[in-house]
C-alpha cells in the first residue's frame, strides 16, 4: 500500500481515516470512480488527510480546489479553479456541454446553462481528464463553496461509476449538494496521541488535572492543542484554558489567532487584512492594494516568521481560521479600506463583478452609483446561470440603495432572484421589503404573483390558487400577455390542489379567465390553453374540445419558440388527454423530453416522466416504465424535487404485487395530502381502483374508483376512472352505479372519435349490455384498442370478454380470449391481471401456459434503460447524454448486460424480446 508524506500532527493515529483514503485510491488505480466526504470541526484534521492523499497519490493526476467564504456569491468561481488544469479537453465535451461550461466559465456567451448540464459537462470533462491516468480532486472547505458550483460538483460526484475519477470533499458541516455520499467523520485525536502532541508544544511539565482538563477542552482537536498553549507560562495554563465549554473549540482557536495578531505590528496586520478579503491570494494583487494603504510588501515577513502566512505564488493562510482571525479582529473602517484598496487595484475590465463587490464592501451608507453596478452584476451572473449569485448582489444593491422606490423596485428583482435560486425563505422576507415600500401599479401585481409562485413552490398547495388568481386580474390592464399566463398558472395550481384549494377554486379561476381580455395579435398556445381549459369548466366539455384539440396540435406541430413552449407544454399535455388525442401527447412528450434532456432541464424533466409512464403502461411496454420510475427517482435525488412519483406510483397500479404495490401507492397518497397536492391524492385513488380490480378486490375498487371520479369538473384522472367505477360497480352487483358512471363516460368520450377513446366506452359499455349487444361491444374494444396501439387495456378487454363468454356457457371461445389475455398480461408484467385471468382460466377447464425462455432478465432498471437505447441505435455518448452520466459508465453497464443476456454485442440486442428488458 502507498504512503502518504510523513504524519502531521494531525495525522497521529488516523488509521481509519487513511484506511478510507488509501481504499478510495486503490480503486482509483483499479479504474472505479468514488467520492468522499469527510466532515468535522475547523482544526480536527481534515486538511492534513486531505494533503496525505494528494502525496499517495503521486501516480495520478490531481486537481485542487477550496472554498472561499468570500467567494460564495461569486458563480462557479469554486469549479472554475478546480476544472482550469482540465481545460485542455474541453473540445472532447459533447457540443450542449461544451457550451454550457464555457457560458458558465465565462469563456464565450450564450443563454444561461442548466446547471444540470454544467453538472454532466464537469463529469464528462473529469472523465476525460481521466483517460491517461487516475484523476483525484480534492475540494477543501467545500462548505464555503458557491453554490453552482456545489451542486455540479454533487452532481458529478454522484454519478462516478466505471471513471477513474476521485473526489474528495472537505467540509466542517456538508450541504444538501453532497447528499447521498459516502461519508467519514474526522474526530478528535484520542487521548493518547492528545497527550503526546500536548507535550510537543508544552516544554515544561503540566500538572496532571491541568493537562486531562486541556485534553477535555481542545476535545483532541490538533490545531487546538498547537495553538491554544502557544505563548502562555506555567501560571497562565495553570487553570486550563478557560471554563470548559464556554466557546466552542474553532472559536477558542481563533481567539488564540487573534492573540498571536496582536503582537504583529500595525503594517503586517493592515496586509494581512488585505489577503483576508483578497480571496484568490494572488500576490501582485494584495501588494498592489497593500501599497495604496502605504503598507511595504516586507510587512509580511513578521507573519510568516510567526508560521501565520506563507507568501508564494500564491498567498496562503496557515488555516482558515486564521483568515476568520484577521477579519474579525479588524473594525470596520479598517475592512471598508482594505476593500476600496482592493477595488482600485481590481481591473474593471477583466473581472468587473470582483471589482463591483470590493466597492460595495467598501461603501459604509448609501451609494446609488455602486448599487448600479451591483445590478450590472447581477444581470451577468444570471447569463452565466447564476441565480444565486445575482439574488446576492441584488441584495446588497438593496442595501445601498436610500430612495425608496428605487429601493422597493431593487427588493422586488432581488426576491426574483432568489426565488429563481431555490431561496424561497430569502425571497419571502426581500418581497415583504419590497411590499413595504411604495410601488407602482404593475409592480404591485408583479409582488402579487410572486407570492402566488412562492406558495406553490413551498408547499402551501391550496393557498396558491387564490394568490395566482389575485394576480392575474391585478395585470389584466398592465400586462395582458402576463395576465394571461398567470391565469394558467393559477389553473394549474387549482387542479394541483384539487379539493385542497379553498378560495381560488378550479371553477373560479376559470370564471375570471373567461373574462380576462384578449391577447393582442394572434393567439399564442398558451393563449389557445387559457381559452380551452377555461371553456371546459364554465360550459363543458363539448365546447372546449375544438379549441383544446387546436391547442394540442400547435403545440405539438408547430414550431413554438422554446420560452413558449416551457410555459404552455405540460398543460398541453392535459388538453391532449381531455380530448383523447393520443397522437398530439406522444408528440409533445417526445420533443420536450428531447429538449430537457439536452439542456439539462432535470426539474422540468421530472414532470414528464409520469405521462410517459402513463403512455408507456397502456402500450404495454413495462420495460420503458421501470426505467422511467428508476429515472424519476434519480432526478427526485438529483434536483430535491418534492413532486410526486407519478411513474413509480402508475407502475405500482398495474403491475399488481399486492403488498408492496400496496404500500408505494399508501406512501404516494400520503405524502401528496401533507403537500396538499390534491391531483396527487387524486392520482393515487384511481391506481388504487386499478391495482384492486386486478386483485378481484371489487368492493374496495368500487370506494377508490369513486373517490377519484367524484372530483369535478371531470378532468383527466377523473375521466380515465369512469372505467374503473363501471368495472368494480358491474362486479360488486350495482349496475345503477356503473350505468350513472357510463352516462358520465359516454360524455367525456363524445368529443373525440379516437380509437382510444372509442375502444375504452366500448369495452365499458359492453360490461352493462346484453346478448349481441356486449359481445359487439367487446368486439369493438378488442379490435380499437389494439389498433390504437393500447396493448394493456386490449389485454383488460380480452379479459372482460373471456369472463362474460364463460357466463354465456360459451367454454371454448372464453378461452380463446382468456389465453390471449393471460398471455399478453404476462408478457406485459401486468401479474395480478395475469393471476385472475388465469383464475378464469382454470374455471373453463383450461390451464395458463407457463412463462418461457422470455422471462424477464435480472437487469436492474439503469441496464434495461440502457440496454434499451443502445437496441434503438442511440451510441454510447448519446446515451450519457440522456442517462446524465458518462459514457464509460454506459459502457460499463452494457458489458453487464451483454453478460445477463447471453450476448456479446450492440447488433445482437434486436434479438433479445423486449419482456426480458425489464428490470426485476
């Protein structure tokens, strides 16, 4: 085994540390990616184990990066440093990638990145870096990190497989980025190594009560038991060194820091402040500043001498605590000269968002023209993508602004910024500011919908409609186009809320859309939607189709500039399916997903990936649905999305493994009621109906069929559980209840002449007819919804038939559809189907054929995805880019495939049955 340098201090007795260190390098050498995350307090080691694995790590190629406190507003300026040495494959990176990391590199213009896609171009960049020889990054203070760059770095981290990538995180408390790692805490020393580094720094002997209560304070800390003694005689640590727990130990730290400064002279100290703000240590630059305060650049020779500073290429302090020392021993006129130091020697050119935060930190009041330049700032970190960094320098242009109306406008744009950042708290207390002082007529309105947006972004489900609705028809006379999508904006959140929503209501936002005016010029999709959804519940179904079925079509045919597209696609999803058009929902999944995954829209991404689960379950093709549930629980990981798991729940329903089934779809209902996520609880009741009628439980299905049908208006998970209630009424001897359900269906199903709408009222008529009438009935179902292309509701309409023919006495032909049900059920996964054809089966005196060599293969479900790509044609860069990970990671789980499926190449996969690309 390697080894590192020879032990610091702070290495003695970090055998387990290293251990996990040195296991992460061997596995480096042995081409498998890993990232670590080692936590702890400031002081306890974590830098020290760090340098120990960059000198066991002399074979590899390694790459630094530390987080600076006063760079966290800054964007990407952590990963800029860390991915600078890698530039040179930065032409290898797919072209969407390569353009992202260059915007948000500031290395050429364009649109704002995803930072999902910066999040894969840093992993395929690291992976390329990798390709000669092991890569090791090591990320030090990684809790100062910007957060751009954190989450990219998280995200790559994560997705480290068959790379021979390493990343190793330190941090004294880890964020939500680095969810999900592997994780060591570094501690205190033990209490024989405390001692023996004790006595190296304590000549003369401590009484033993004095030492144990040092011991006791420092809690083993090694940079505290350096410190801490420094300087003090026999009677000064006679007591220990102060009461025990009175500070923290990195605070009693830095007070031994702050003492240790105090001796310097007045020079060394005014330069040292100078580096404490000058956060990229750069020495020209801090001379530069350290002059204008008429501070000689050998002012630093006194700090270097006292081990504090170490003056290079690069100005380093001996520990960050130092740096927090040096500024906090400061006063504030001292740290306002030390910035407008900075702020003159900064090129205004070169690097103006460093230059304008260096003059904001020098301004003690008021300063308009400051200010200003925050704003410039802002707008340059939101092209790089940088949301969080605009929403910072917005606030503290807030902060400096002393005319109230500038400084309400400024409050407003800053709490867009921070909403847009996922700082939902911070944008709630800048809009209260904004709210407080004067605003005009459409600010105003635009405060308003903020609040609508915040609340549904937060959770408060059924307080958003009502909040969006206010909104809207505050803008109706100052911004029509606005006004328009913020009413289906608030049409949205009132379904979402369904019966959550208390003033607000689906009814009355649609009353108030009706009466919005007109937009000017023509229609826009989203102008066509707010017309469609509004007409559908203030005069029904009948008279919005046309105007959905348009909708639909624009969105999905024409060529809609991409900011429209966002804004109007996932309702075009339910005006296709309000109207049956199966044809136009395909479309519009397949060129959004296309589009989210190239840009790296994974939040907007997440919500599509229930309707394709949807889509996929009724084809019959269970394979794509796994993967799809697989997906959206990474993305869920992924982005901390609190949406529910449409795909995993819609699976759930028909697969039909009654316990664990079960119990996803009771976990979903739950956590869509504590959200107040009305459609969720609603989604939740109608698979509940599925899965129970699959099971034969018809009583229970009957109450779950109800309860998701009874929501009005009938929208599209209502209407999709009309079938359910007939089938579980019919079952369960109430034929009052399911003829009330098919008059319902008859309507809902009227507006469309789709083979799926038609061959789902058949096969539910055909449940209540008789004779010639049913068997019509089941015919027609049989025949529409296997043309349409729906194989799992074809396989339910053989099933219903088989079951009436054997009620008929009709033994022969039941069986002939019973087979064909239990056949295409099986080879579905739809089991609990399958287990109740069988049943009926067995009643005709038949028996189910066994499963063959088709049987679904041990794939887990990221191999059945990717297995099922490269069947398409889709190269293994392709597949990376729409998987978010790497192609050797791609290519390490087609060899496992290759494996599982007794195959040896891409060609071969057409072969393989679709049923054995399912995940078990």
């Amino acid at each position: 085994m390697r080894t590192g340098p020879g032990p610091a201090p702070a290495l003695l007795d970090r055998l387990p540390e290293r251990a996990a260190l040195d296991g992460l390098l061997e596995d480096l050498r042995a081409g498998r990616g890993r990232a670590l995350v080692m936590r702890g307090e400031a002081g306890v080691g974590k830098s020290a184990l760090l340098e120990y694995a960059v000198g066991a790590a002399a074979d590899m190629r390694v790459a630094r990066a530390a987080g600076l406190e006063s760079e966290m507003e800054l964007t990407y300026a952590g990963l800029h440093l860390l991915c600078v040495p890698l530039l040179d494959r930065l032409d290898a990176l797919p072209g969407p990638q390569r353009d992202a990391l260059s915007v948000a590199f500031g290395l050429r213009e364009g649109p704002a990145p995803a930072r999902f896609l910066v999040g894969l171009a840093v992993l395929t960049l690291l992976a390329e870096a990798a390709e000669e020889r092991p890569l090791l990054c090591v990320i030090d203070d990684a809790q100062w990190l910007d957060q751009a760059s954190a989450q990219a770095l998280g995200f790559a981290a994560r997705r480290l497989l068959a790379e021979p990538v390493g990343l190793i995180f330190a941090a004294r408390e880890p964020g939500e980025e680095y969810r999900g790692l592997t994780d060591l805490e570094v501690r205190g020393l033990p209490d024989q190594h405390a001692r023996m580094l004790l006595r190296s720094v304590v000549r003369f002997r401590l009484d033993e009560p004095v030492q144990d209560r040092i011991l006791a304070e420092t809690n083993g800390n090694p940079l505290a038991l350096l410190e801490l003694p420094r300087g003090l005689d026999p009677a000064q640590l006679a007591g220990g060194l102060g009461p025990v727990g009175a500070q923290p130990v990195p605070e009693r730290i830095e007070r031994g820091f702050r003492r240790r400064l105090e001796a310097l002279p007045a020079d060394t100290r005014s330069l040292m402040l100078v580096a404490a703000v000058e956060a990229a240590g750069d020495p020209a630059l801090i001379w530069r500043a350290a002059g204008r305060l008429g501070v000689p650049a050998a002012a630093a020779e006194a700090a270097e001498a006292d081990g504090l500073l170490q003056a290079g290429t690069l100005v380093r302090f001996r520990h960050p605590l130092v740096r927090s020392a040096v500024y906090s021993a400061a006063s504030p006129s001292e740290r306002r000269a030390a910035h407008r130091a900075l702020a003159e020697v900064t090129d205004r050119d070169r690097d103006p968002d460093r230059w304008a935060w260096h003059r904001a930190a020098a301004t003690s009041g008021p300063d308009d023209e400051v200010a200003a330049e925050l704003e410039r700032s802002a707008d340059r970190a939101q092209a790089r993508g940088g949301a969080a960094a605009a929403a910072a320098f917005l606030r503290r242009a807030v902060e400096l602004t002393e005319e109230p109306a500038r400084r309400s406008e400024r409050a407003l744009e800053a709490a867009q910024a921070s909403f847009q950042a996922g700082g939902l708290g911070a944008a709630a207390e800048l809009l209260a500011v904004a709210m407080a002082g004067p605003l005009d007529e459409l600010q105003q309105a635009r405060a308003a919908l903020l609040r609508g947006r915040l609340a549904f972004a937060s959770g408060r489900g059924s307080d958003a409609p009502a909040l969006l609705l206010k909104a809207a028809k505050q803008l109706e006379t100052l911004d029509v186009a606005l006004a328009r999508q913020t009413y289906l904006d608030a049409w949205f959140a009132a379904v979402y809320a369904g019966r959550s929503a208390g003033a607000g209501d689906l009814h009355e936002v649609s009353q108030a859309a009706r009466s919005a005016p007109s937009p000017a010029g023509g229609p826009r999709p989203l102008d066509l939607l707010v017309d469609g959804l509004s007409l559908l519940v203030t005069e029904g179904r009948a008279e919005a189709a046309p105007v959905l079925r348009e909708a639909a079509r624009v969105v999905a045919e024409e060529d809609v500039p991409l900011a429209e597209r966002l804004q109007s696609s996932r309702v075009a999803l339910a005006a296709a399916a309000l109207v049956w058009d199966e044809e136009h929902w395909r479309a519009i999944l397949a060129r959004d997903v296309r589009i989210c995954r190239e840009t790296g829209m994974l939040t907007q991404l997440a919500l599509y990936l229930g309707p394709m689960a949807v889509m996929a379950i009724w084809r019959g093709d269970f394979a794509a649905a796994v993967s799809l549930a697989a997906e959206e629980k990474e993305l869920a990981a992924a982005t901390g999305a609190g949406f529910v798991r449409h795909a995993a729940l819609i699976l759930a329903g028909y697969r039909g493994d009654e316990a664990e089934d079960a119990s996803t779809i009771e976990d979903v209902a739950a956590a869509a009621q504590a959200a107040g996520q009305g459609s969720g609880v609603q989604m939740a009741q109608w698979i509940s109906a599925v899965l129970l009628n699959g099971l034969g439980a018809y009583e229970e299905a009957l109450v779950k069929a109800r309860q998701a049908a009874e929501q009005a208006p009938e929208l599209y998970v209502s209407m999709w559980a009309l079938p359910e209630l007939i089938e579980a009424a019919c079952r369960s001897g109430r034929p009052g209840t399911a003829r009330d359900a098919l008059a319902r269906l008859t309507e809902v199903t009227a507006v469309a002449g789709t083979d799926w709408a038609q061959g789902i009222h058949a096969r539910s008529r055909a449940l209540l007819g008789e004779g010639e009438d049913a068997e019509r009935g089941y015919r027609e179902a049989v025949e529409r919804l296997g043309r349409a292309g729906f194989r799992s509701e074809q396989a339910r309409a053989h099933l219903l038939y088989g079951e009436w023919l054997r009620r008929e006495g009709r033994r022969t032909d039941a069986r002939t559809h019973l087979r064909e049900a239990h056949d295409m059920f099986t080879g579905i996964g739809m089991r609990a189907f399958a287990r109740r054809a069988g049943r009926e089966l067995l009643a005709t005196g038949a028996t189910a054929r066994r499963r063959g060599a088709d049987a679904p293969g041990e794939l887990t479900p990221q191999e059945a995805q990717i297995a099922r790509l490269a069947r398409d044609g889709l190269s293994n860069p392709e597949i990376a880019a729409q998987l978010f990970i790497s192609p050797r990671t791609v290519e390490y789980h087609l060899s496992k495939v290759f494996t599982k499926l007794n195959v040896s190449s891409r060609k071969q996969l057409d072969g393989v049955p679709l049923s054995r690309l399912v995940a078990t």
